[in-house]
C-alpha cells in the first residue's frame, strides 16, 4: 500500500480504522483468528487472548500497549502474517457486519468527489491492507513493526497511536501543500482528537462522551456509526 498521495489530490478524507469504518479493534480480532492459523491449541488462544487484551488495562500508556503487542508477531514471516490478513479478511467479508455503513459511504462519497482517502490507525498492515483494497483507500497511515530479513523482529519501528496520528496527517498534507481546512476527518475515541482538530471537516462517530461534548461544542457533525 502506498504511503503517498495521488498527484491530483486537492483535499483529503482521513479516516480512523478500528470502530470508526470498522465494527472490530483489527489487532486484536485479527489476533484471535492468527492465534488458531498458526496453531495454537485451544488453551493456549485463549490464554493469549487475554494476555493481548491487558494490554488495554486502564494506566498503561496506549503508546506503550500498543509497542508490547507486536512482541507476540516476534519470529513470525511477515508474508505468512500478510497471508492470514488476507483469510482474515475474507472470513469477516462472507459473514458480514464488518464495516460500518454509513462511514463506508461516506468514504466512497468522498472518493466519488476526488478526495484522496487515507487510514489511519494503531493496527498494522497485515490486517489493513486487504481493508484498504477493498475500499479503495489511497494510503494507510499506520503501525509499521520492524522487519528483518522478512520476519517480524517484536520491536516498533513507528507507531500510529493518539497524537502520532495528526502528526503524520499533517505531515503528510504538507508534503503536498494542501491545506488541512479542506479537508476531513472521522473518528470514534478521544485518541483521535487530535485528527479531527487538524481539520477543517471533522465528523465524530459514534457515543464517546468526551467526542460528543466537543462536536457538540464545535458543532461537528455526527455518526451513529451503527453496523449493518
């Protein structure tokens, strides 16, 4: 997936992945499904599962949370893991309820119009790429694990958590020169505040109070973001 946007682009819609144009934290649901194509007993998924999902305990930076996940991809071939995204994927598409619909139609709206679409997320590219080929997203901003001679090493070589995630926005509009006003943004959690204050087009989605206090302060728009 490119990291860089198409050469007509006059404005951008950035969209926040997990429970924002999805109805699942990718990282972890696509942890459960890894967990059991590498074949891990039963036991063993489960223990893992919530060893991963402790990670999300109050108290511990989601930066920090976020780089201690990675280790458990330590010695694992990254085409093998690009390979289960790609089943991964494939299974939430046959059964359904994976996107949420009115954000998936606003990013295709957005598309239609001629804005470039990115992602922008804390998961990885294993699980977001066949994502953003299906949408037809132009570029994904995201979590980038550190890969030596084609295996996962367990460190981090940049992470796309909170404030990180309108850092690389603006980064990334200034390479281009487009002006962040003309541009929009969605997001479901205060992380991604900061996005959606780059922007002159913020849309917040669904029922997080710290959100709907601040479009309804802004007068933002909102999405309930319910799944089909």
């Amino acid at each position: 997936m490119t990291t860089a946007l198409p050469t007509t682009t006059h404005a951008v819609a950035f969209f926040d992945v997990d429970e924002t144009l999805t109805t699942v934290k990718t990282m972890f649901d696509f942890y459960d499904f890894f967990l059991n194509a590498v074949g891990h007993t039963p036991q063993e998924q489960q223990r893992l599962q919530q060893d991963a999902r402790d990670l999300l305990r109050p108290g511990l930076p989601r930066e920090e949370g976020n780089r201690l996940f990675y280790r458990r991809f330590a010695g694992y071939g990254a085409e093998r893991t690009a390979a289960v995204g790609r089943d991964w994927f494939a299974q939430h598409l046959r059964r359904g309820g994976f996107f949420h619909q009115d954000v998936l139609a606003a990013l295709t709206a957005h598309r239609e119009r001629g804005l470039a679409t990115v992602l922008v997320s804390g998961s990885f590219p294993a699980p977001l790429e066949p994502v953003a080929a299906h949408v037809g997203a132009d570029v994904v901003l995201c979590t980038r694990p550190e890969i030596r001679d084609g295996v996962y090493t367990g460190e981090v070589e940049t992470t796309m958590i909170g404030d990180a995630k309108a850092r690389a926005a603006r980064e990334l509009l200034s390479a281009r020169g487009i002006r962040p006003e003309e541009c929009h943004a969605y997001g479901d959690h205060v992380s991604d505040l900061g996005l959606l204050r780059l922007v002159g087009h913020p849309v917040v989605v669904g029922g997080h109070p710290d959100l709907l206090t601040e479009a309804e302060l802004h007068g933002w728009p909102q999405l309930a973001g319910v799944p089909s």
